[in-house]
C-alpha cells in the first residue's frame, strides 16, 4: 500500500500509463465538514478535471477503480493511503 501525502495546491500523480495519467490535487476544505480534491485525467491531447467533495468522517473513498483509504485531513493537509 503507496501513501500519498498533499498539501494544498499539491498534484500527485496516481495512476500512469503511456497513453493514460490520473492526477490528484488537495484543494483544501471549504467547510469544516468536508474536503475536496481535484481529479485530473487526461489521454494524449484530451483530458478533463473535476472537484470531488468528501465528508471528512469518511474512512475509504473511491476516485475512478482505485481505492484510498483516508488517514489524515486538516485544512492544510491530506494523507491518503492507495488500497489495493
């Protein structure tokens, strides 16, 4: 299991391939009760990006076919660990 560590504003790449990438960005917690991480994927020249909203009670998390588990979040920081 990979641990993922974000401040704001950081980009993690989390899954790569030749003609694939998936990238996370930790934007932080606009309110006291969730936080938010941006999805970024793109394959050659297209790609698109999204906001996620979790609850920061949440335990697991599902972005695309990978699973995180949530191990720390503060509004300055995120510490995600990739399930397998």
């Amino acid at each position: 299991m990979k641990q993922i560590s974000f401040k704001i504003g950081e980009k993690n790449r989390v899954k790569s391939s030749f003609f694939m990438s998936m990238n996370l960005v930790y934007c932080g917690m606009p309110t006291d009760k969730t936080f938010s991480l941006g999805l970024r994927e793109g394959a050659g020249y297209q790609g698109y990006g999204l906001n996620l909203y979790f609850p920061i009670n949440s335990h697991t998390i599902n972005i695309g076919n990978i699973k995180f588990q949530i191990i720390k979040v503060t509004p300055e920081e995120l510490i995600l660990e990739q399930m397998e």
